[in-house]
C-alpha cells in the first residue's frame, strides 16, 4: 500500500509553518462525523489535537429530559464516529507522521534562525575574541 498525493478523505486546510490544520472525512459522507486535526509546535513539543463538533437530537428526547440532565450533570452526551477505509487510514497516518516532522523542522529552523542572531549580536558588540 502506497501513500497517496493528495490522499483520500484528508483535506489540509491550513498550514501556518508551526502548525497545520487537517479535515479528516467520514466514508459515510456525513459533515457532523468529519473530525478535524491541528498539529502545532511551541518551543518544547509536538501537539497533535483531533476534535469534531457534534449536534445532539435535541427532539428525540423530551425537553424534560434535557433539562433535567443539564441541570443535574451540566452537559448533554454526544458521540462522533468517523470510518476510514484501509488506504484511508493509511494516509492518515503517513499525515501525521509528516506533519509532525514538518512542524518540528519549522521550530528547528526558527529556533536556529535566533541563535544566529544573539551570536551575530554578540560579535557585533565586541564581547567575542
């Protein structure tokens, strides 16, 4: 099995060097099941966060009960599935892998790019012999 370019049911939406921002769709086609992917570098990690948003079926249940689970929980359960075909998954981790790598190499870069300057800045005052 082969990565693929452009690769199915991922679809890069963003990409700002230290972090890039992934839709992941579901094979169902269903946007409420799509998740989303930010992977993100400060200056002492990698985070790679997946989240969705989901709707609830606010009608299927009484108004009561929603407002007795509310009040007595403070938040309504919801659930998001997304399925992925086996290539799917496939990319979907060689994205990761890359993304990862990617923002990582974009933090190296810049944490580089501002040693070079202290050290020209130090050279530039004299305190170097």
């Amino acid at each position: 099995m082969n990565y693929e370019m452009p690769a199915e049911g991922i679809m890069k939406t963003n990409d700002w060097g230290d972090s890039k921002v992934y839709r992941i769709a579901c094979t169902c086609g269903d946007e409420n099941h799509a998740h989303n992917v930010w992977v993100e570098v400060d200056d002492h990690d990698v985070t790679v966060t997946v989240y969705t948003t989901t709707k609830t079926n606010f009608w299927s249940k009484t108004r009561w009960y929603h407002i007795w689970t509310l009040f007595s929980m403070g938040y309504i359960d919801t659930e998001s599935t997304v399925c992925m075909t086996k290539q799917q998954a496939f990319n979907y981790s060689q994205t990761l892998l890359s993304a990862i790598d990617d923002v990582d190499a974009f933090r190296n870069a810049r944490q580089n790019k501002e040693e070079r300057a202290i050290i020209t800045k130090l050279a530039e005052q004299g305190d170097c012999e």
